[in-house]
C-alpha cells in the first residue's frame, strides 16, 4: 500500500481524517526506516478481500490455527490483488 496525499487532505481540517493521513505517514515512515517502504505490514484473521495492494504487502494472521498459515502474502498487486498463505504451522 503506497503513501498518496494528493487526493485525501481536505480542504477544511477535519480531525478524523487527519489523525488517519497521519497514521498512514507515520506507517508509510516506519517501513522506509526498516528498508521495506512499499511493504504493508498488518494483521487480520484472513487475506484482505478489499482495497488496493502491491506485490509483497503481507498481513499476519491474528487467528491461527494448527495446520493452518502464520500470515498472508500478496503475490500480485491489484484490487485486492492476489493472496497466498505462508508459514504453515505445523
């Protein structure tokens, strides 16, 4: 998931909306500062069904299970792109 601001400052301050640009540039910061800035890191009980990502994005399964996967990789970007399980737990 890529940092882009053009389109998501409003033209009135709006408190929600800036405590969300500033989480997402605080994200965006962290992983340049790791040498990984166009990975996103997440967690979730599955792979992400929604929004945009790119290649090498990955989320950790908050959920797991035996047999099952420790986190989900996006192996092609896109909407949601397409994602694979890896780390299976045995």
């Amino acid at each position: 998931m890529r940092l882009a601001l053009k389109d998501r400052i409003p033209r009135e301050y709006n408190p929600q909306i800036m405590v969300e640009l500033f989480q997402l540039l605080q994200d965006q910061l962290n992983r340049l500062s790791e040498g990984n800035a166009s990975a996103y890191h997440g967690a979730a009980t599955a792979a992400p069904t929604n929004g945009t990502w790119v290649r090498g994005d990955w989320v950790k399964n908050i959920a797991p299970s035996s047999a099952g996967y420790f986190g989900f990789v996006c192996t092609v970007a896109g909407t949601p792109g397409t994602w694979k399980g890896f780390g299976v737990i045995v």
